[in-house]
C-alpha cells in the first residue's frame, strides 16, 4: 500500500512566510490524514509519524541550504503520494503535489541566482510531471500559466490566511510610528518611501523589521544620505509577540512592493485594527480590494494623497473597518478547508488517508 508523505524539509525554527505557510498546513493534514512528515522542526500533534531531515536543509539552515534542499530525498517510493506546501519536488515521484507561491525569482534574478537558475531549469521539469500545482492567490496562478504554459486546470489557489487569535486590535492607543515589515529583497521597494521623506518626516517615525543582508545595506545607506538617521530605527528578527505589538500600535503599516504572490502583512496589521498603505499591484487589489489606501509606484502624486487620507481620522475609521471586515475571509480555517478540497479534488485516491 502507498504511503502518503508531507515534504516540510523547508521548515527551519523561527518560519515566516513559506515557513508559517508550511507550517499551517502540516497543521491541517496532521488533523485530517494519516500521512508522514519529513520534516527537522515539525511535531506531530495526531501520531502520525515524523521522519527528521537534516537541520542544514531548512530556511534558516545556512549558506547553502537551499541547494542541498533541492537534492535530498527521503526513501518514498514511485508508488507513494507526496505534497510538499513549497516548491521542492522529488524526481522519483509520480504522484507528486507542490505548491509555488510566486514567480518573484524569475521577474527579480539578481536577488539569488540559484533560485533563479532553479525556477528557470529545474522547477519546469517538475510542474510537468506534477499531479497537481497549488499557489496561494489568482494573480499567481495566471503568472505560473502563462510562463511555464500550465494548463489552468492544473493549477489550484489554495490562499495564504492569518490566525484571528494572534491578530487582534488592542484598546490602547497607537502611536506616530510608520511600520515596514520583511525588508529584505530589493522588490519591497522600501527606498521609494525613504525617497519621499518630506512628506511623513516630522509627523512619523519610520521602523523597518527584517531586513537584511545587500538590501539592508543599501537600505542604510539611503537613510545615511538622506539624513533621516535619526528617523529611521531598522529592527532585526521580531518574534511574534513583538511583531503583533508592532502591527496594534503603528499610525499605518507601509507595504510599497513592486511585486508579491499574495502579501501577508498587510491582512495581519488590518487584523489588528490599523491602516494600511499599499501599491496598486493585481496582487493587492485582488487580496486586498477597497480596504486598502493604494499608492502607484513611481508616482508622487499617489504618495501625497496616501498621507492626506492617512491624517483624516474619519477616512482612516473607514479603512480600518474595511479592513477588519475583510480578514474575516482569510482564516486557516477556511484555508485548511481549501487545501482538502483540492488535494482530493486533484489526487481522490488521498481519500484512503482520511481519518
């Protein structure tokens, strides 16, 4: 008889993005399946089995993580079923389920020229022979079509979704703090809202959580010649305690992306009760739709107005309303309820798993 395995080789100890994604999910098929995780950092809350990967093979893992990632295996078989909630396929599989959660890779190669070369001439051959594709949002799956000419079919969204119980507003009030969140690849577009400084310095702070390597430098070096070093407070790793703290009580979360597959900060800063300024890309107007105050990158005119809604108390009521109305629809629970479907709609014979 098949086995049903759940690659989460990619979990490393402190997730966010993929990671919490990942994560979630294994959560979800640890209650509904009999499955077995590979995995070096999830638990098994329902006994189903837990083979360890090597710690060095998780986000998080080291220099080279990725690449040795991408060459493990675990003693599947052709026969067994294998989902993997990240773009890390097994070529010995024949009944083979991944999930892309964006195509960032290809449209921004200078950021890591081997994931570049890995989504540009190894993950096509894997696509191909997938049972099914899952990503996480319909702009996604149009960009996974039309570039690796997949049948839309093929292709399931099973969304991205935040915990409602983790984020929540909090009755205290905010303060004069602008917040950025996962600064760390030059797509962000972080240096845009540096570069209109003269309309928020004096009235914000400006915190930015989780920058890191070239991008942070370059990031610095900005603040130093724009002469906003003491405007600026550039934050490592948060925690999750501390990133909710961060997300109640900030005048506005900024998320200026040139390019995203979903975009998860801005629905948990929304469940929190507090304002969101966003770039007018499909992505965001597909997840976030009228609940979010939009900018056009590269147009100051967007940005001015932006900053004029974000200092009309009666505008900024409505925004946070709007957004507290929307993440209602963006629960695990209906994500979990999402992935089911589609697992058993792509692959019935998983219903021989099901508890």
């Amino acid at each position: 008889m098949p086995d049903f395995y759940v690659n989460l080789t990619m979990l490393g100890p402190r997730p966010t993005g993929i990671g919490v994604y990942s994560k979630c999910c294994a959560e979800c098929l640890d209650r509904y399946f009999h499955c077995t995780f590979i995995s070096a950092f999830f638990r098994s809350k329902y006994k189903n089995p837990v083979l360890a990967s090597p710690l060095d093979i998780a986000i998080g893992g080291g220099r080279w993580s990725a690449l040795k990632r991408q060459f493990y295996r675990f003693p599947a078989t052709k026969e067994d079923f294998i989902y993997c909630p990240a773009h890390f396929g097994l070529s010995q599989a024949q009944t083979q389920i991944i999930t892309v959660h964006d195509l960032i890779r290809i449209r921004y190669p200078r950021q890591n020229y081997w994931h570049y070369a890995s989504f540009q001439f190894l993950l096509p051959r894997t696509l191909h022979t997938c049972k099914a594709i899952f990503t996480v949002s319909e702009t996604s799956k149009t960009d996974l079509c039309a570039y690796y000419k997949l049948p839309p079919s093929k292709v399931y969204v099973v969304p991205n979704s935040i915990d409602l119980k983790i984020f929540y507003p909090t009755p205290f009030p905010k303060q004069d703090y602008l917040l950025i969140v996962g600064a760390a690849y030059a797509h962000k577009n972080i240096e845009e809202l540096l570069i209109h400084w003269p309309i928020w310095k004096g009235r914000y702070h400006l915190k930015i959580t989780s920058a890191r390597e070239h991008y942070k430098q370059e990031l610095i070096s900005l603040v130093q010649k724009l002469d906003l070093v003491h405007d600026v407070t550039f934050l490592d790793y948060v925690d999750e305690g501390e990133l909710v703290e961060l997300y109640q009580h900030c005048a506005a979360l900024v998320f200026p992306s040139l390019w995203e597959g979903f975009g998860i900060p801005p629905l948990e800063v929304m469940a929190c009760g507090r304002p969101v300024i966003a770039s007018a890309i499909p992505v965001h107007r597909e997840i976030l739709g009228e609940a979010a105050i939009y900018i056009t990158p590269g147009v100051s005119e967007t940005w001015e107005e932006a900053f004029r809604t974000l200092a009309s108390p009666s505008s900024i009521a409505t925004y946070i309303q709007a957004g507290l109305e929307l993440v209602q629809k963006y629960t695990w629970e209906n994500t979990c309820q999402r992935l089911i479907e589609s697992l058993l709609q792509s692959e019935p014979a998983l219903s021989q798993f099901k508890r």
